[in-house]
C-alpha cells in the first residue's frame, strides 16, 4: 500500500506498531499493546489527563488497564487512530464491554453507534435476537459505571417487547428477567406477552436452577398459551422438587398479576403443581367473586403487535413473514388490506408502515442510469442512489477490462450541471475507470473531457491507475486525432501501437504526419497530466517524437533529466493498483489458466494441487483480494513464498512455504504439524474468500462469504515476500480479483 493515498490507511498502520509507538497499553489478559501518546490524547480526553497531568503516567512507558481485555482494546485503538469501526467487529460477545470501555474513554461515537446496532437488531427481527444475552450479561455485572445504566435501560426495553415465548430460557438469567418485570411493574413499560407466558418463562426458569429433572417437567407441565388454546389440557398434579423450585420463583411472584390469568389455567394448570402459594390464589378467586368477573383480560402488555388481517384484503394481496408484510401480486391495482388492530380506548398511538418499492437490474441501462440517480437524489431516494452504486460496483467485479463505465463517465462529464450528490457519482465513476487499462476502452467510450477528469485523478489525488504512462499518452493522442478528422484518427492508431505490440516487434521509425498542429492543439490539455520520465526512451525518440504533435521542449526536458540523472532504466508503468491474475507457468500440471489469468480451472484428474499467482507482496502496506471458488467441496486459499527451489505444487502433502485456510475452517501454516483449529465455520462451493494480508506487521485475516474473522494468531512467523496462493482438486475453479468492497465503500449512502 502506497503512503499518502489513503488517510484511513494510514493511520491504520499505526495501530498497535511498536516502530511508531510511545506507550505500551497493558490489557486485561496481559497482552500489551502499541500506542501514540499524541494520539490517544488528541482524540480522548481520558489519555490526555493520564499523559499529560504531571503524575506518572506521564513519565513511565506503560500504562495499565486491568479491567479492559485487550481485543477490546484494539478495537478502541481503531476508532481512535481512524474515526470507524465496522459492524462486524462487535458480537455479542464483546459489545457490552466495547460500550463500557468507550464509556470509560468519553468516546460518544462509538457509544452512540452501538446503541443504533442494538436498535437494528431489533427492528431486523424483534421476536429472535441475542439482545437476551447482553441483557444478561449486563445485569450480571455487578459493577455498572458511568453510563453503562443507559445501555442496561434500552436492552431492558428491547427485550421487553420481545415475545417471551421466542426467547431460550438459556439466554436470560433469573435477575435479567427480574429487571424485566422490575419495568414492566413500575415504569408500565410496553410489555409483549400475556402474563400466563410471564409466570410459565419466569417457573421454568426457577426450574432450571433447580435440576434438568424439574426444567423438563416444568416444560411438559406448563405449554405455551395456544397449545393450551388448541388441545384440551388435562389438570396437573404436584410435582416433585416443588419447595425448591417455589423459592427460586419467590422474587419474580410480586410482579406478576394473577387477575390477567384465566380462572381455569390457574385451577387447573398452575395451582396443581403446588410452586405459588395458597394465599396467592386465594386472593385471586375472592377478588374475582366480589368483582363477578366472568372474562379477564389475558395479556398484559400494552405494546400492541400490528399485523396485516389476511382475512380482510384484496385478492391480489397477499401477507408474509407472520402478518408484517403485505405483497401485491402481478396485477394488482388499488386494493385494500386492514390491520387486525382496532383501537378502540382512548389514547395515543403511533405505527409506521414502510413502503417497500423495488427497481430490476434491467431497467437500469447504460442510456438511463445516470438519469435515475439524478432523479432519485432530487426526490431523496437514498435506496436508489445506494443500489445505483451497488451495480456500479457490481459491473466493475464482474468484468474490470471491459464495461460500460466509461459511457457513464462521459455522459456525467459532458452534463455541465452536477446538482446534489451527482458529484458523489463522478467521483465514483472516475476512481472506476482508472482501475480500467486504457489499452480496453474503446475509443469512443471516453470523451477528452472524462478522460481528462481520470487524468486530473492520477495526477492531484495519486490514485489507484491502471496504466502505464505510454499508453495514457497513446490514448490521449488518438482521443485527440479522433476530434480532427476520421483520417488523422487512423494514421495515428497505426503509427501509436499498443505497447505490447512494440515490444513484440521491431517498429521503425515514426515520420512528421499530416494536420499534426490540429492535433496537438487538441492534445495540449492532457500534456501536464503525462510524466514522460516513465517513457523509454526509444519509445520516445523513434515512435512519439517524429509525430510532432508534442511540444520539443517537453522532449528536451526529459531527455536532460535523464541524461543528468544518468537514468538508464525507467519505470514504465505510473499505476499503484494491483492487477491480480494466476501465474500459468507456477502451478501443478492439471491446472490450466483462463480469462487472461482471472480463473485457475482443473482437469479431471486434478488432485491437491496448486498455482501461485504472479503478484508479490514485498512492500509494507495492507494488500486485500477475493477469491471466489466454484465447483469443489474442498480447496485451500491462502500466502506462499514466490517460487523456490524446494517448492513443489503437485500432489503433496507437504506445507512447506505455505500459509493456507481450508474449507474444513482449519488453518495450516509453514510446519506440517501445527494448525490453528476452527478458525472459521467450514464452507463448501460457490464461496468468496477474502484476504487481508498487513504487510506491515506480518498478519493475516480471512473473510468468508461476508464473515471477518480475526487475525490468524498462528502465523506469527510470516515472511517479508509472499504471494497469494490456491490449492484445488476436480472440478474446482478459482477466480481472484482485487478486494474492490472497501475500495468503493465511501460512495455508499
């Protein structure tokens, strides 16, 4: 990874790197970390007071925080250093203390994000999440400081509104239903479930932690409301290990309302099994004689479950996902569909109804996609605008050589207004087709304005480019020849080949052609965006020069530079953007190389064996790509050294000079007998596997199918040049190409 293109980047390099660290931070678990001081202390409040206050801190090199584990930490360390973290690396196994340790360091960003994924979770499905087990989690830590009491009251009201009878009696303890019931009694919270569901959760909870023995009566002698509903139920009797399982319920009793329970489920169901006392139904039974109460209002909350009545709708509406959603069918038109709610109390009361339009891949073309965008930024379509840029996208990872992008870049340049976010849509376009070669554009795809715009990219942002300087002045020419006349545009293709084509043959020397001033006037725009130090020099004096439609003195210039500088030999190509391909001439003899180096594909009886690819990973930096498998059920992704001489890439079993994850989720390393074990969830075919090598620090993650999993803690031995390597059998396929996800994730809305 180049320094000075990315800002992200950058600092990310930073990160726990003992060469540009001050501070050691010591964890939890006694792992230490690596740290700025300058950081830290600009970006929170917390370091700036124990590094710069005059005390210790302030002088010794480490710093300790015993109470926050140190892939906690790392986490902070990120958002610090960067100003993001990502969705994935918060699990319910350490949001709680991420949001604790952000609380701890007055980082509100992170707190607040947090709090927005909590809320996510819920409205992606509220009946079945692991929002339980943070609840839990939380109320079980005895200690809650600083705003940790926040994070508890919105995981006790997420739950809260969560169906019981959806909830694992293994994902909630005794004291986080507690706090539940605790809310619904004297904040008369929204509550979802009836209160016989409440009673039935809170005794087979009781019944947990008395025995297996009890849990499992309890579960057959308490069903859930509608199979009492459905079946006729017969009367239970008493149990044993009653004493014991009534002294776990005892605190839950008080917040429970038996004057919501049918007369005949506690008759008949509950008070048989002898776990309530008497007084209790005995209270309950007198109340509703004196009161005369034939009907009782079963269900407690006051949360309302607005659902679509499928009984009451349109012939062409249908309802899915247990009554949320209403669907049309092809032909219909204006029809009707209710909810199942009425109000009918006096009150307030507030629902959304999300509308859920939804556009086809085909009808957005190449004719109309720029349009649509525009249209759908006027109108604030943010869903459009970010599924606009998805195909984009998209149609860059299907096919980066040839596409119809640089159409769109022309078409957006030549639109001499750019209103809302349709300067968002160039920038994108731009950074798209500059990972495009030039030498695969047509040249009427790319107007001189739009391939200026790419130039100005190269040449002020240093962004990632795709070709070498040669052909950038090849393209530029003929793009300008082209604007002359059908004749200037032909000579010149023929008189400015592509470069491959000079380096297979022996070109003679170019002569003066004709309307070359109109040409050059033409050119002259692009000329300052073109670094003629990165032409040979032979290119230069005997195909570009005798064209004369570049100024002498550039020539001049250049040849000085390089006769002062004594320059024999000259870096052709001006790009910083790795062109993954496979390497045809490294890999086992039963592997054959397609679509320009793209795909590694088997013959029949092809086993175990592998192909490098022909990248090598030298500099320091972090180098991402995928790749996608197709075809196997069982492969190897992962590093290699570049070619040795004891490097053998048929059958073996040998790993020597190999860094592989398999698809049984097992990672492998250089010994043959070291292995880090369920690494990851195993995965068959049809895969994408992505690898986030550091070059940096020498670590490497894996991604699978949209997973991050952590850094591979086993590798701690890699080596200062590597390659991305396969290992296949019949009939596997494997295509790599550069990580274009993260590339492109700023245009996201």
């Amino acid at each position: 990874m180049i320094k000075g293109y990315s800002l992200v980047q950058d600092l990310k390099s930073l990160i726990n790197n003992p060469k540009y660290s001050d501070i050691e931070i010591l964890c939890e678990d006694k792992k230490i970390l690596y740290g700025s001081r300058s950081i830290l202390a600009a970006r929170s409040e917390v370091f700036e007071g124990l590094f710069y206050n005059g005390m210790k801190e302030t002088y010794e090199k480490q710093v300790s925080f015993p109470t926050i584990n140190s892939s906690v930490m790392e986490i902070i360390l990120e958002y610090i250093y960067t100003g993001s973290i990502k969705d994935e690396y918060l699990t319910k196994d350490n949001i709680i203390e991420v949001f604790q340790a952000a609380d701890y360091f007055q980082l509100e960003n992170i707190k607040n994000f947090i709090t927005k994924i909590i809320i996510s979770i819920l409205e992606r499905n509220y009946t079945k999440n692991y929002l339980p087990e943070l609840l839990t989690k939380i109320v079980n830590n005895t200690i809650l400081s600083g705003d940790s009491h926040i994070l508890l009251d919105l995981l006790v009201k997420a739950v809260a509104i969560m169906p019981l009878n959806k909830i694992e009696f293994d994902q909630l303890s005794i004291a986080a239903f507690k706090t539940i019931l605790l809310y619904k009694y004297e904040e008369n919270g929204p509550f979802m479930t009836s209160e016989y569901e409440v009673l039935r959760y809170g005794a087979i909870l009781a019944a947990q932690q008395v025995s297996d023995d009890a849990f499992n009566t309890l579960m057959e002698l308490l069903p859930k409301l509608e199979e009492i509903k459905d079946s006729n139920w017969k009367e239970n009797e008493i149990i044993t290990n009653h004493q014991k399982i009534s002294e776990e319920l005892e605190p839950l009793i008080e917040f429970i309302d038996f004057d919501k329970i049918d007369a005949e489920i506690l008759s008949d169901i509950i008070e048989p099994l002898n776990i309530i006392p008497t007084e209790i139904f005995l209270n309950t039974y007198r109340r509703r004689a004196r009161l005369n109460i034939a009907e009782i209002q079963e269900t407690s909350h006051n949360f309302i479950d607005y659902v679509w009545d499928e009984t009451v709708c349109g012939s062409k509406i249908t309802v899915e996902e247990n009554g949320k959603v209403a669907n049309t069918k092809i032909d219909c038109k204006f029809q009707d569909i209710k909810s199942k709610v009425i109000f009918e109390d006096k009150g307030i009361f507030e629902w959304d109804v999300i509308i859920e339009g939804s556009i086809k891949d085909e009808y957005l073309t190449k004719d109309n996609i720029i349009e649509v965008f525009q249209a759908a930024d006027y109108f604030q379509l943010e869903n459009i605008k970010n599924f606009i840029t998805k195909i984009i996208i998209s149609i860059l990872e299907r096919n980066y050589t040839k596409n119809y992008l640089p159409e769109l870049l022309t078409k957006i340049v030549n639109n001499t207004i750019l209103s809302g976010d349709s300067h968002i849509l160039l920038d994108l376009l731009v950074k798209a087709v500059a990972i495009m070669p030039l030498n695969k554009i047509e040249f009427d795809q790319l107007s001189i304005a739009a391939f200026k715009t790419i130039l100005l990219y190269k040449y002020e942002e240093n962004g990632p480019f795709m070709t070498s300087e040669y052909e950038v002045l090849r393209y530029g020419a003929i793009l300008a020849a082209q604007q002359v006349s059908d004749d200037a545009f032909n000579t010149l293709m023929e008189l400015l080949p592509k470069l491959e084509e000079i380096k297979d043959s022996n070109w003679k020397e170019n002569e003066i052609i004709t309307n070359h001033q109109k040409i050059s006037e033409e050119l002259e725009p692009l000329i300052e965006f073109i670094d003629f130090d990165k032409i040979d020099a032979e290119i230069l004096s005997d195909i570009i020069e005798p064209l004369n439609i570049i100024p002498t003195e550039i020539f001049l210039n250049t040849y000085r530079r390089r006769a002062r500088l004594n320059i024999a030999e000259i870096q052709e190509t001006s790009h910083n953007f790795i062109d993954y391909v496979w390497d045809e001439t490294v890999c086992g003899s039963k592997i054959t190389v397609e679509e320009n180096g793209k795909v590694a594909n088997t013959k029949i009886d092809c086993k175990f064996q592998d192909i490098k690819s022909k990248v090598i990973f030298e500099d320091k930096g972090i180098f991402e790509w995928d790749v996608i498998i197709e075809g196997t059920n069982f492969y190897c992704v992962g590093l290699c050294t570049p070619l040795e001489s004891n490097f053998v890439y048929e059958i073996t079993k040998s790993l020597a000079n190999k860094w592989i994850l398999c698809s049984d989720g097992n990672c492998y390393d250089n010994s043959d007998y070291r292995r880090e074990m369920s690494y990851c969830i195993p995965f068959k075919s049809s895969t994408i596997v992505t690898v986030h090598l550091d070059m940096s620090v020498k670590a490497c993650a894996f991604t699978v199918n949209g997973i991050k999993y952590p850094t591979v803690k086993l590798w701690n031995d890699l080596p200062s040049r590597l390659c991305p390597l396969v290992i296949l059998s019949y009939p596997g396929r494997a295509r790599i190409q550069l990580h274009l996800q993260n590339f492109f994730t700023e245009f996201l809305f």
